[in-house]
C-alpha cells in the first residue's frame, strides 16, 4: 500500500535525500520518494505500523521544526498559509540590520577590540540558527551538511582573524538561503496554479427541484447536478437540458471554447462560459477527468528522471570529495604551494563554501516538474519524468489507426449510381434500410440522406448474416450490403452495393475520415527524422491506403491484438531507437504497455488504455504529441543548463580557490547564488514556447 505525507516547510534537497533513505531502513518500507515540489513524502509500505510516528522520527533526525502532516485538508494548508510571508518580511529586515551595522563597522575608526566585539554579536544574530543545526547534526552523527560546512568555514575565517568576512560570509549565505526558499516557494505556487483545477463543490438537483452544495468526491452516479456560468464542471457526465460554451482549456490546452449541447459528454475541469446546463453524473468523482489528471501529476515525481538519479549519486560522492581536498589544502598546502598555513586555511574555507550540491539537487527535479506541469498545462499528461526525458529521443512512432490516425467516424466519401438512378436515389433507398441499425456505417449512411423516404414503407425487413440487409419497398426487393449480397466482384475499401428490384443501382463508398492535422503532424515526424509505422486490426487494403494518404512509411493491417503486440517487438529489435506506440482502444492497452513509451489519446481513449499509457493526450489532437516533444526538448535544455552552470561556477571557483584567487565571498555566490539562479532559471520549463 501506499501512503501520502506533506513534510511542511521541507525546502533543503540534501536534507530530504537523507529522510527518505532513513525511512527505508524501516521494516516493511518498500519504497520512499519525495517530491521537493509538492513537498509530499510517498512510502509504500506493507501496513507499516505507526508509520507516521516513524516518519517523524526520521524527520526530527535530519531536519527540526518540520511537520508532518498526512491527511488532504491538512496538506491543503501548506500551500495557503500565509505566515511564511510574514518571516520572510522579518528575516529581511534582520539582515537588512545587519547589513547596516556591518559597513557602518568597517568604515567607522575607533578602537579594534570594540571593532571585533562588534564583528562577533553580528555574527551569532545572524549565524545562531546555522551553527546550533550544524551542533545537533553533528551530534546526530550528521556531517557535510550545508550547516556544517558553513560554520566550519566561518569559525576557520574567526580563527585567522577575517572578522568582517566570516559575518558577511553567514550574512550573504542567510539571505541567498532565505531568496532561494522564496524562489522555490513561488516556484512551488506557480506549479501549483497551472494544475489547479479541481473543482470545490458540486450543485445537486434533489427529486424536488431543489439545489444542494455537494462535495464532488460524495456525488453519486445518476445523479443530476446544475453547472452555472463561471463554475467548473465538478464531475464527468452527459447534458441533459441546455447548451453553453466551454472552456476546456485547463484540460486540454484548447483556447478555443467548444459548445455544449443534450447529449454531449463532458469532462469535469472545464469552465462554463454563458448559461447553465444540466448534466447527468457518469462517473465518480475518483474515475473522473480531474482526479485522474491530478493523480498523473502529483504521482508524477516519483518516477524520476535518469538525470535525477545521477545527480543524486553525484551529489552524495561530491561534497566528501571537495571537503577531502580542503583537508589536504590545508595539511600539505603550506609545504605544496609555499604558503602560510593562515592562507591554506582561507583557501579551504572557500572550498568548504561551495562544497554544498545543493544548486543541483535543487533545480534539476524543480525543472522537471516544471516541464511535467507545463506539459499538463497543455493537454498532455506525463505520467513520470522519466518518460518526460525520454520523449525528446523516440525515433520511432507506431500508430493505431481508428481514433488515432482516424476520427473513428464514418462518412460516405462516395457515391455511384446505375440503371438511371441518381446517387440522391441511391442513399435514400439504402438510407430507408438502414434507419434502425445502430452500425456505424449504417448511421453515416442515414446522415447523408435527407429522409425521403417514410420508414414504414420498408416492410419484409430481414438480416443477412455476413451480407447486409433486404427488405421491400414499394413492392420492389432491395438488397444493401457488402459484394456478397449482390455476387460482385471484391474491391478495396468499405463498399456498399444497393440492388433495387433484382438490378444494381449503386454502390456508396463509406469511410473512416482521417484526422485534418494527420498528414502535416506525419510530415513534421519525418523532418525530425522519426520514423512511423500504422498497426491496425482493420482489413490491409484500406490499413495501407490510409498509412499511405498521411505519409506513414510502413503499414499493417488485419491484426488482433496479440498480433499487434509480436509486431510492435519485431520493430523494436529492428529499430535502433526508443519505440512509441500511440492508440486509444482496448485493444491496444497491451502494445502500449510494452512500448517504451505509450501514448493514449485520452479525450476518446478507453480508461484501460489510458491507465497503461505513460503519456495522455488528452485533447483527441496529434499535434498535442509535438508539442509533448518540444516540451520535452525545454525542459532537458534547461535542466542541463543548470547542471553545466553550476558544475562550471563551481568548478572555476575551486580552481581560482586552490590558487589564491578567490574569496569566501566568491565561494558563497558559487553555492547560494548558483542555486537562487538555477532555481529561476528552472522555473522557466513552465512557460515553454511551442510555436
């Protein structure tokens, strides 16, 4: 099972790597992710008891002053509380003082002693909180911390005298930590606004007429609940009275508002635009659009990225290493680089300074998470961000046909008319047959006519298994249906033959439109050199002339299911490349398992299919797939930006360090002010340009 905690106030990356390695020493834990984010703990765990305690526990150990809260009305909170505001405004003005009272202490001449004295009650203000963490950690047996480091380095500067540096060293590290949590926090809102569309309540129609306000988690299926202009649809179901316009934005990434009309399926999450409507409730609120979408992203982190993996093992071999060198500048620095022993000393407290990886465990999972929520922002949902890294690099795509490549909705396309009939003659007479049936082709048929013909003039109306329909009309026999029911020759694609008293008058044409943006989103594949394939369960003739209108290299067609699957991994041994498999059916939920990403198109797609999938489409659009790409490409861009940025400041830093060139004060912008603007540069994933 699987249990959810908001660790509130948890902003230190190091420190939140050694809680979930502490919590899984644990009995029973089977697994522990945090998401820095949404600052929520996941412990799958086998009942675990006391779990909560025991996640406090480890909490306390590494990071005080923490809480842990575990339900949905507390984790709510975390995100409206206003206090933090409030101690940000406070600790500014505290540094601001200090700020003050150092220059005024630099530049004023009077006695050195009152001067120094002066020096020390600036730096406990400033550093008390730092270096009693950085005592209790190491009593804890905590050490490379960022606490630690710190005062290490600023009691070295104290012990050789840099007085003004030491406090101004714990004055800028304050304020970049206090400026970085400030960034990560609004950071964390603005994630959070993007995904912000669960609705808060739902207005139930009572037997009476009545409205009353419902949580959308206690409305019930067949009920019937009212949507005013300005709310959000609070459940999926259908419009039973009324039309409106709707913004589906937030969902689907469409600007363009679609209209509502009886009948219409809705999905919750979208906006009523202009007049109330009525729907009848088909889903629970947990089965619903919104729920789904909202347990995609939040579930999201714990699937991470490659390149958050190896940045947590980097970071975990990083700071011993740089620390190890400051020893050794120190013990052989003075006979090495013939040095005094007070300048080896320096030189290490600027190594100590910018041993800290906190600008890359910090900005690598926020860029992520920002791509992933841009990308939900967009219709597209991510279900982890190892599939978000990954997506940039397929280089092949494979496409079921019907609802993908396809509308999945069939219209006459042509019409042939014999024996002096015209082709309005020929529909309307198949048309009056076909009035009943509920087969797709029959309805397309029925839509191109325009009802003629009274329907209680078909009588004699029979069914051909494997053949059509025959019924008389005006006392003549009239025969609809495929090449056998009138004993013509086979042709390619869906052909219905009309017969009118024993004489073939016609013969119409019915297929399955292909998607108006199909072609140009296959054109755009194969300029990025993406290589396309069309695995269809429907006949090859008309699998291979629909692969062949749009572009797609190569097509097959006439498979089952499991044939689609022993397909899909023959291309992914003869493919040098990551394999994307895109459907919406049930049928294809097995090949979109095994593909190395699967893509469902959710607006049409089955919920099997959906749950499989690694990505959904929400909007039933390919192009939405391109934009899931470009967005892919964005946030590894910025992500390793980041990483070189602050790998390269450092790295230069540490070298001008080892040679004398550099000062504490150069050391703590190469650790807090890389972070701050790793972490602004990471928000940029949330705001990538698709055009």
């Amino acid at each position: 099972m699987k249990t959810k905690f908001i660790l509130k106030g948890l902003n230190c990356p190091g420190c939140s790597a050694k809680i979930v390695d502490d919590i899984k020493k644990y009995e029973g834990i089977k697994d522990v992710n945090y998401d820095l984010v949404n600052q929520m703990l996941y412990v799958e765990h086998e009942k675990t008891p006391d779990l909560k305690n025991k996640v406090k526990r480890s909490v306390d150990k590494f990071e005080e002053g923490i809480e842990v809260l575990s339900t949905e009305d507390e984790a709510k909170e975390v995100f409206e509380d206003d206090d933090e505001k409030k101690v940000f405004k406070k600790k500014l003005l505290v540094y601001s003082f200090i700020l003050l009272m150092l220059i005024l202490n630099h530049f004023v001449d009077y006695n050195l002693n009152i001067k120094k004295g002066v020096y020390l009650v600036l730096f406990i203000i400033v550093g008390y909180d730092v270096v009693i963490s950085a005592v209790k950690n190491i009593l804890k047996g905590q050490l490379f911390d960022e606490q630690f480091l710190m005062t290490i380095a600023t009691f070295a500067a104290i012990a050789i005298g840099e007085y003004p540096e030491a406090v101004a060293v714990m004055l800028f590290y304050s304020v970049g930590e206090l400026l970085q949590d400030m960034a990560l926090d609004n950071s964390r809102k603005n994630i959070k606004s993007a995904l912000e569309i669960k609705p808060d309540f739902a207005n139930v129609l009572d037997d009476k007429g009545n409205l009353i306000l419902y949580k959308p988690e206690d409305v019930e299926v067949g009920q019937i609940i009212l949507v005013k202009p300005g709310e959000k649809v609070p459940l999926d179901g259908v419009v039973v009275e009324g039309e409106s316009f709707l913004d589906t934005s937030v969902l689907t990434g469409e600007s363009v508002p679609i209209k509502a009309t009886v009948g219409e399926e809705l999905k919750s999450g979208s906006i009523n635009k202009s007049h109330a409507i009525k729907m009848k409730v088909t889903k629970e609120y947990s089965e619903g659009a919104v729920a789904k979408i909202i347990d995609m992203v939040e579930n999201a982190s714990q699937r991470k990225a490659n390149v958050e993996k190896s940045i947590t093992k980097f970071s975990k071999v990083y700071t011993p290493i740089v620390c190890a060198i400051a020893a050794l500048l120190v013990i052989m620095g003075p006979s090495l680089f013939k040095i005094e022993l007070k300048e080896a000393i320096y030189r290490a407290c600027v190594f100590l300074v910018i041993s800290c990886p906190c600008a890359f465990i910090i900005s690598v999972p926020l860029g992520i998470f920002g791509g992933i929520g841009a990308a939900s922002k967009n219709g597209v949902f991510v279900k982890g961000g190892n599939y978000l890294e990954s997506l940039k690099d397929v280089g092949v795509f494979v496409f079921d046909k019907t609802g993908t490549i396809t509308k999945g909705v069939f219209e006459v396309s042509e019409v042939k008319s014999y024996e002096g009939f015209s082709e309005e003659d020929v529909v309307e007479i198949a048309a009056a047959g076909e009035m009943s049936s509920n087969h797709p082709i029959a309805k397309a048929i029925v839509r191109k006519s325009k009802n003629r013909i009274n329907i209680n003039d078909v009588v004699d109306f029979e069914e051909i298994p494997g053949k059509g329909i025959k019924y008389n009309l005006e006392g003549k026999e009239v025969l609809v249906g495929n090449n056998k029911i009138v004993d013509a020759e086979e042709v390619e694609g869906t052909n219905i033959f009309v017969s009118y008293d024993k004489k073939l008058i016609g013969e119409i044409t019915v297929s399955d439109i292909i998607k108006p943006e199909a072609k140009e989103f296959i054109s755009q594949l194969k300029e990025n050199n993406i290589k396309t394939y069309m695995l269809s369960g429907d006949e090859k003739t008309v699998t291979e002339n629909i692969a062949k209108e749009v572009g797609i290299d190569h097509a097959i067609g006439g498979l089952l299911p499991e044939d689609k699957v022993s397909e899909l991994q023959k291309i992914k041994e003869k493919e040098n490349s990551l394999v994307s498999f895109v459907g919406d059916g049930v049928n294809d939920s097995p090949v979109i398992a095994i593909s190395d990403i699967g893509i469902s198109m959710g607006m049409t797609g089955s919920d099997i299919a959906v749950e499989a999938s690694d990505i959904v489409i929400l909007k039933d659009n390919l192009n939405k797939i391109l934009d899931g790409i470009k967005i892919s490409k964005n946030t590894v861009k910025i992500v390793n930006q980041n990483i070189f940025f602050a790998l390269g400041v450092k790295v230069l830093v540490l070298i001008l360090a080892g040679f004398g060139h550099a000062s504490i004060w150069l050391g703590v912008f190469a650790d807090v002010g890389v972070a701050l603007l790793s972490v602004l540069n990471a928000l940029r994933a949330l705001k990538p340009k698709l055009s």
